[in-house]
C-alpha cells in the first residue's frame, strides 16, 4: 500500500529520485544529499512502485519522463497522485511539450539549473505541509 508522507519540519526529507541515466542520477543524488535530503533511487517507473510500498516516508518524487519499461515519468506521475495526492511530483525531460504534463505536476525543462530544482524542491514541500 502505498504510504503519504509524515510532515515534521525537523525530520529528513525523503526524495524518490526516479532517473535511467547513471551519470545524471550520481550528480542529483550528491546535490539532494548534500542539500540535506535522503535519496532513494529508481531507474525505471515500474520499479518505483514496489520502492513505495516499502514502508519509506516519501515526501516528493523527481522523475524523468523518458524511462525504460512499460511506464514513462507522466505514466508515473499520474500513479502517485492518485494513490498519494499529498506527495508532490516534478517531472523533467528535454524533449516533452509542457501541455503533456499532468494535472498538479510540476515541470522542470532540461536542461535544468540545479538551484531552480532545489527551489522547486523546497517550494513543493513546503506547500504540501
């Protein structure tokens, strides 16, 4: 069962980080960490699903679009907000038409200024407390 994220300001943040390429993901992962966030990371849509059944404290998830498997980013984006509506989704690609991008779904454009998507970040969860 997938499981809403707790809301403590003093506690850690976890941020499902759902990215294919190795590289990109290493440097997000480092960024997020270093901003003071636990990553747990995915490769492709259809394994984030059994990752947020785990009994982990999801509070945002940040995914690419284009992901290997049967399911890309929107595909998703749509499955947490509709199983988890208080758990803020970000979605990124290079190639996407933003009118694309599901209802209550923030999208950032690669290629991305890494402290627009710490703001972005910080924004989503502030809101969603």
């Amino acid at each position: 069962m997938l499981q809403p994220p707790t809301c403590n300001a003093s506690a850690q943040k976890t941020i499902l980080l759902v990215e294919d390429d190795d590289d990109l993901r290493d440097m997000m992962r480092n960024i997020l960490e270093t901003a003071g966030f636990h990553v747990i990371e995915a490769t492709t849509a259809d394994s984030v699903i059994a990752v947020l059944s785990a009994p982990h404290d999801v509070a945002l998830v940040f995914t690419d679009v284009a992901l290997p498997g049967q399911a890309d980013g929107f595909t998703l984006a749509r499955m947490v907000r509709e199983a988890m509506p208080d758990v803020p989704v970000l979605v990124t690609s290079g190639k996407v038409p933003r009118n694309q991008v599901p209802d209550g779904v923030t999208f950032i454009p690669k290629p991305y200024i890494l402290a627009k998507v710490l703001q972005n970040i910080q924004e989503a969860l502030h809101t969603a407390c």
